[in-house]
C-alpha cells in the first residue's frame, strides 16, 4: 500500500514534469489538455477522494493559480493543507488552498447557460453556543435541490463572501428556504451583507465541520 505521503510526493512530481504542456494548451482564460487536467484529477483522488483543483489567473499577465479544495468536506481539510504545503516552487504558477474571498464580490454569475444575480437571494442566521446557523432564502425554491442550479450559485457566492475555508469550518448548518413576499418583515438581509454581518460575529465562531440540510 502507497503511502499518502508518498502519493503526494508522486503528484507534485507530476505536475513539475508535466505543467509547462498545460500552459500552453491555455486560450482565453481556459486550458484545453483535457487528458492532463484527467490525470490531474485522478491522482488527487488516490490521495484523497474529495480533493478538487482549478485553475485562476488574475487580471494581465500575473501567475496562475492552482487552486486545491475539498468540494465542502471538513473531513479532508487537512489533507489540502498537507498537499498545499507539500507544493514545489514553479516559476509562473502559484498554489492556493481553498477559493479566497472575492474584492470585489461579484455581481453575477454564470452556471451552465444561466445567470445569477447576487440580490436574488437573501439571508438570515443565528448564533447557538458558538455555532453559527446560516439560512438561505430564494424564490420558488424547489422541493429537491439536487438540479436547482441556484444552489450552485449560492455556493459560488459563499466562497467569494466569506471563504471557503470559514464556510467550511465555521458554518455549522448550511438551510435553504422560500423568500417570502417581504424579507425585511422577516428580518431577512440581502445575501449582499453577508461579509460583513460575519465578520462581526466570526471571532465569537467556534471552528466546526459543515452539515448540509
């Protein structure tokens, strides 16, 4: 049995031989080897099945970032940890763990064929011994959301707010729900607000896992 050690070790060995070939293959912001962002992807998983990466670059000619998450399991934070601080120096690329928070936030994005504006959804929460509850409000919310891509959005929005690192480790429960005709009768914010509405609480914020409901 490999150990995951050596398995990372193997990765980042990986990468160096082979990153160059990726970006050349870049055009218009987007890599096209498909085969090497598989290979990429398939030896993350021997390491730990939830670890995910993409790739980002700032406005100009500034580094790439490869940036390394978990997909929302508190489970394998550590193993990006590990991995992101096992990283070789590669001139031209630099290698993040976990999205950041987005200045600015955007004001909308885009999934798939659709577009989502941030002030379409709304939130509320509420702090129980330490634990942060966070509810998200939207119209028309389906009985299932496993196909609402606004879910997805949502998610989108929470890593550019708050960091996926926080959501992650200090949002304990993660609710969705019906907007109702008036949010502010409700006492309900513009998702908008969130920023800054956690930060003012995050240090009272016991650092725990995320449960989805």
């Amino acid at each position: 049995m490999i150990e995951p050690s050596d398995k990372i070790q193997s990765f980042w060995q990986q990468v160096e031989q082979t990153i160059d070939r990726l970006l050349t293959s870049e055009s218009e912001n987007q890599f096209d080897n498909e085969s090497l962002l598989l290979e990429y992807s398939n030896s993350l998983r021997s390491i730990d099945a939830n670890l995910t990466f993409h790739f980002e670059r700032e406005e100009g000619e500034g580094d790439v970032e490869m940036i390394f998450g978990c997909d929302g399991y508190p489970e394998s934070i550590t193993a990006v940890l590990t991995l992101v601080g096992a990283a070789p120096d590669i001139g031209g690329v630099s290698f993040v763990a976990f999205n950041n928070r987005y200045d600015p936030v955007p004001a909308t994005v885009n999934f798939g064929d659709e577009q989502f504006q941030l002030d379409e959804f709304w939130f509320g929460y509420r702090m129980e011994s330490g634990r942060y509850h966070l509810d998200i409000y939207m119209q028309d919310l389906p009985a299932s959301l496993d196909m609402e891509p606004r879910i997805e959005a949502v998610m989108i929005y929470l890593d550019a707010l708050i960091g996926e690192y926080d959501l992650m480790t200090r949002v304990s429960t993660l609710d969705w729900y019906d907007l109702p005709p008036d949010p502010v009768d409700y006492a309900l914010q513009p998702l908008s607000e969130l920023r800054n509405c956690f930060d003012q609480q995050r240090n009272q914020i016991s650092p725990i896992g995320l449960t989805y409901h």
